[in-house]
C-alpha cells in the first residue's frame, strides 16, 4: 500500500481498534481462477501468546476455500470512515487559493497465512465468540443457545471456519495531515454535518498526538 510517512499508522492499539469498530474486512487471495475477494467479518483470535490470528468463516460451497487451502499469502483489508473532501473547508482557500479536492479515509491492511478449520469444536467456538461481540450492548442480545440445538448444528455444517495467521499489518490515516492546523480544523467542522464518524475519528487521532 502506497503510504506517504504522513499517513503511516503503525500503533498496535490503533490497527486493533479500527478492525474491532469495523471487522468487515475484504478478503482477497490468488488461486488457479486468479484474483478473488469475499466480505467476511473477523474477530481477533483467542489469546494464547502466540502470533495474532483473525477468526471468520465462509459458506462450504464458496470456491475460495480452495485458495486457502493452497496455503498461500492472504490479504485482509479492512476499512474505515471515509469521505470526499471539499476544498471550500480549507482555511488557505481564502489565502491562496492554491487548493484541490481529495479523499479521506482510514485503513488497516493485514498480510497472513490461512488455517482452515473443520471440526465443529472450533466452528461452535468461532460462532459464539462472534455473536458475543456484536450483541454485546444490546439491551436484549441474542445467543446462539437460543435458537434449537439441531437447527444450530445444522448451520454448522453449512459452513468452514478460517484463522489467518498474522504476519504483518500497515495501517493508513489519510486525514489531512499534510495541511495546515486550520485547514485541518476546517477538515475536521465542515465534515462534522456529512460524516460524523469520520470528524470524530480525526479529533480523536490528532487529540491522542
């Protein structure tokens, strides 16, 4: 990925961060058929002080399976807040003149090697785990125990659970940070009305410097 030093996010605490606020990542291999990707939402792996690992699954039938399989290097991106941004927000519109539209967006990329899983132990673990953390802070959560234990075990089936073994992940925060302080701040207000997620992701990443 292309990254500016600007740009670059290399804190752990900020990578991990990203990908639990937005775990839908891109999953991307190479196989025989070329390029493929598939949208897969991924929680963090068990703790077990070994490498980091990413949890998912993907439905028995999909063909990515088989790249996988082949134990080559995989690809997860996972995005954040992102938006268009307007040269009307720079302070320097006003001085100069000398200003142009551009994007901004936040971004991890992780590179690692797949494990796929086929027991129903770890499926059964992965679903759970997976459920706990998107019905957590609901005032009525759902449970995967509350649904009938065949039709579970059923769903089971119908699926094959993969573990990517981290080997390295970069992150990108384009926000703005080649511009000015007021540019910035402008940045920072004007995306307030059209994306308040990514106004907020901006005050917090210059706040926590």
């Amino acid at each position: 990925m292309y990254t500016p030093h600007h740009f670059a996010e290399d804190r752990p605490e900020a990578l991990l961060g990203l990908i639990k606020k937005y775990p839908l990542a891109t999953l991307i291999t190479h196989g025989l058929n070329g390029l493929t990707a598939n949208l897969i939402p991924f929680v963090i792996g068990p703790d077990s002080g070994q490498s980091l690992t990413f949890c998912g699954h993907l439905a028995r039938g999909n063909d990515q399976l088989k790249d996988l399989a082949q134990g080559n290097e995989t690809l997860l991106i996972f995005q954040g807040p992102d938006n268009y941004v307007t040269p009307t927000w720079y302070e320097s519109k006003k001085e100069n003149g000398k200003v142009v539209p551009t994007w901004n967006y936040i971004t991890v990329q992780v590179w690692g090697h797949a494990v796929i899983h086929d027991d129903v132990s770890w499926l059964g673990t992965h679903v759970n785990s997976l459920t706990n953390t998107h019905e957590a802070g609901r005032e009525n959560p759902w449970l995967v125990s509350d649904a009938p234990d065949d039709f579970i075990a059923k769903q089971l089936k119908a699926i094959v659970g993969v573990e990517i073994m981290v080997t390295r992940m970069e992150g990108k925060w384009k926000i703005s940070q080649n511009r000015t302080e007021a540019d910035r701040e402008g940045v920072i207000a004007g995306m307030h009305t059209e994306d308040p997620n990514l106004s907020a992701a901006m005050r917090d990443y210059y706040d926590s410097k």
